[in-house]
C-alpha cells in the first residue's frame, strides 16, 4: 500500500505510526448540547473569536459553531443574557 493509497483511505502516515484517524485516542468532535447553544451564540453576537468558544467547549470544532450561527442547529433557543463568569475574556 503506498502513502497515496493509505491517505485516501484515512489513514494517518507518519514516521511514527499509521493508524486510521478515528481509532486515534482524543479525535472524537464534541456533540454541540442544548445548553450550549446559548452561550455560543452570545459570544458570536459579542465577535468572540471561534478559537475561544472552543477552547471553552473542549473538543467542539469551528464546523459545529458554524452549524448553530447559521441555524443548521438549534435555531430556536435564542442567546444567553450573559456569559459564564469562566467563559475566557480579555
């Protein structure tokens, strides 16, 4: 099998290992919850940058952010008053 073959596959090929990217521990993407929902939309509605949303959220992707701010998901729970007093800040 070459390199070209075991990437179009999803495989992952390093000098260390090759293993298929989701039997890899850690690469599973966080469900985006009901609860989250408000607090993301808040922080988007502030221009809080994807990257602080899913610092806060461990393991949500910028797919699944995009998905509530276009209303693929949960577009009828609306956005919190206000952020968590953990939720990063400047």
């Amino acid at each position: 099998m070459n390199v070209t073959t075991m990437i179009h596959l999803g495989i992952r090929v390093n000098r260390y290992s090759a293993a298929p990217f989701r039997e890899r521990i850690g690469m599973e993407d966080r469900k985006v919850t009901p609860e989250m929902v408000p607090v993301i939309k808040l922080a988007r509605q502030r221009n809080i940058p994807y990257s602080w949303i899913s610092g806060y959220y461990p393991g949500l992707n910028f797919g699944r952010i995009a998905d509530v701010m276009k209303g693929r998901k949960f577009p009828n729970i609306p956005p919190a008053n206000e952020l968590p007093p953990d939720f990063p800040s400047v």
